[in-house]
C-alpha cells in the first residue's frame, strides 16, 4: 500500500492527520534562542501569544532529514511505498530535507513531490492523494494524479499588511506595492511556486469582497474543485466565506483550515483565503 507523508504548512491537524493515516512532520518555529516543533510543542493559538510578546519577528526552519528518518523507517518495515507531498521549494526547504532523507534508503520506494504551493491547496491535494492511496492506487497513479492537480491549483488571500512577508522574504514581486505597505490591502496568489502580489484595494472589507469575486470568476461549480478556506483570527469570516461559496458553487462542504505557525510567521495575523483547482 501506498502511505502518504506531508508536514504542516499544509495546514493538516495532527488529529486530522492522524485520523486519515497521514504522517505529519512538523515546521521549526525559532523565537531567539527556543525552537520549537508546530505540532506537537506549539500550536497556533499558543503560537500568536508568543509573537505577540516577541521584541523580535521568529523564523523558521524545515524539518531536517533526521526527523523524516523514522517515519520512512517505520512505513518501509510494514511494507508500504512512500509519496511526500510538501510545499513549494520556493517557499520551504522541506522538500530537500525529504529528499536528504530518502538517500539513507536506497531501493526504497520513496518519490518525493514539490506540490508547487501551500497551505489548504496542498491540503486538499494531501487529502486526494490519500483517498487515492486508501482505494488501491499505485504511486505511479497517485504521483501522475498529482502532478496533474498542481499546475491547476487556485489561491488567493487577504492579508492585513504586506511587512511579515517582506521582512521573511517569502515574497516576490512587491517593489511597486512597498510604498503603500501600510495603507493598501493587497490580495495575494501563488504563481510558480511564489507568493505574488495580485490585486489591491483600500480597505480590508473591500479586498474580502474582491476576494469572493476572484473565487467566483475562476471556480468551478461542484466538489471536484475542491474548494477550500483557510485563515488565522478571522474564523467568522472563514465560516460565512465557506458557506457563501458553497452555496453559490454547489459544493456541499467546503473544508476550513486554520493557518499554522509556519505560515503566520510570514504572512501575519488577519489571513483570510481560499483555494481551490480548475478544470483540465
């Protein structure tokens, strides 16, 4: 059987995760001289409290080979083909500590897999991936499967301020919008790989209502879009926003992920978002 293993700037639970079969591995969240794990040391709630208080913005760090080892160990001792599915090598080294750790396994069947984006896309493509797994399909299947999705994946968010994703570096593109880093709304998109400026407005309330626009104009109708919301600290406004596209987009649930540590370091407190895949 083919076992899927991705980490968390999917935005997966480890309950969820856990629950599905998934192997999770975590993001290193460092606040000065502390690191800590952001699944099982700080989770995040606990993870705004500390930023909040921090004199100085965290970083971050891939999970290192050595963490990657014992779950290919353990999944290869049952007998299983291994399929990472982690974010952008533009955004995150976890691919490359996938891949490091691959090498301790030669002949294992292990493929490791840059999903070209992050957060709920790379979730839904997790959570695809493993349906695919859990119904039979080979990883030849399952890899060609997801390749297919990648380059169809949509996201836009809503981000209060442009200044955590400056500072981290985890944005390209933004020079004309820098200016303004303090007045305007931008509304942002992963293209190749990268964090993109796309669009921005005056007010947070008019760069929402853009945002719903976007999703409206690009998504298809129905589950096979496989669309999704994510945030962090703007849960009401996720639940409406998830209801709403449903509704309009006969999709009869729309997941809502909660934004990890990760992703917070570089994108701030005030995400509102949604993904999902277009048609071939």
């Amino acid at each position: 059987m083919v076992k899927i293993v991705t980490d968390t700037t999917s935005g997966l639970s480890p309950a969820v995760a856990e629950q599905h079969g998934i192997s999770l591995l975590p993001q290193i969240i460092v606040f000065g001289a502390q690191s800590y794990r952001d699944d099982t040391e700080l989770d995040t709630q606990a993870f705004l409290s500390k930023l909040r208080a921090a004199s100085e913005l965290p970083t971050t760090a891939a999970p290192p080979p050595a963490l990657f080892v014992p779950v290919f160990e353990k999944l290869l001792a049952e007998g299983h083909s291994i399929v990472c599915l982690h974010p952008s090598t533009e955004l995150s080294g976890t691919v490359r500590g996938a891949a490091v750790a691959a090498q301790d396994f030669p002949g294992a069947d292990i493929r490791v897999v840059d999903t070209r984006t992050i957060a709920a896309p790379m979730a839904m493509i997790v959570l695809q991936a493993n349906r695919w797994a859990q119904e039979g399909l080979d990883a030849d299947t399952i890899v060609a499967r997801v390749e297919d999705l990648m380059p169809r994946q949509r996201v836009y968010f809503v981000v209060d301020t442009l200044e955590y994703l400056h500072k981290g570096g985890r944005i390209g593109g933004a020079k004309a919008l820098l200016g303004g880093l303090l007045q305007i709304k931008p509304i942002l998109h992963i293209q190749n790989g990268r964090v993109e400026p796309l669009e921005q407005q005056r007010t947070g309330k008019r760069a929402k209502a853009r945002l719903r626009e976007l999703v409206m104009q690009d998504c298809p109708h129905g589950p096979e879009s496989y669309l999704c919301v994510m945030h962090v600290e703007a849960e009401a406004e996720a639940q409406a926003l998830a209801a709403d596209l449903g509704a309009a987009l006969d999709v009869p649930e729309v997941p809502i992920f909660l934004l990890p540590p990760a992703i917070v370091v570089h994108g701030g407190p005030g995400i509102l978002g949604a993904g999902f895949f277009v048609r071939p």
